[in-house]
C-alpha cells in the first residue's frame, strides 16, 4: 500500500468547511435562466459525428455548443412567419387528446 500524503495540518480537521457555499454558488433556478435547456438524443452518422468532435476539439469548445450554433444558423436562415406557421400546426396536432376505441 502506498502511504498517504497529508497536505493540510491537524488543525484543519477541526475548522467549517465550506463545501455547502460552493455548491450553492453554483446552482442556477429556472428563473435565471433565458431559456430553459431541453436534452434530447441525435443519431448521427459516425463521419458527421467525428467531424464535429474534431471541430469542437479544434475550437476548444463542446460538441454540444457546435451543433446549437449549426443548428441556430439553420433555422435563422428560414423564413420566420413558415418557422411560426410549424411551431402552431406542430402544438395544435400535439395539443389534441388521443382518442382511443373502448375495449
């Protein structure tokens, strides 16, 4: 077994920490948030995929913050009034209730 390397003193296992501070420094609520972060799975095909792990490595950013930003390019290059059209018809198809035939 390899001995264990004590940094701090003996003094320090008496002192607070601060463990509960850090943590809630940290923690963000809903409200402080523009918009609300929706998780979702994406099949990719593997060169698509390598070639955005490579740009995002490249960049020094997340993959997911490359694919938000292609994603974002592409619907800011439709036309606004057709994205509102499909976001209406797309709550009002899912908005109705599933009628189901009585057993």
């Amino acid at each position: 077994m390899a001995k264990k390397q004590f940094t701090n003193s003996f003094q320090d296992i008496f002192s607070p920490t601060e463990i509960h501070l850090l943590k809630e420094k940290f923690i963000k609520t809903p409200e402080d948030n523009d918009d609300i972060v929706q998780r979702t799975t994406l099949l990719l095909s593997r060169q698509t995929y390598k070639a955005i792990k490579a740009i995002a490595y490249w960049q020094r950013r997340q993959i997911k913050d490359i694919i938000e930003e292609a994603i974002t390019g592409y619907l800011n290059s439709l036309d606004a009034n057709e994205i509102e059209k499909a976001i209406a018809q797309f709550e009002g198809d899912t908005m109705k209730p599933i009628l189901r035939e009585p057993k």
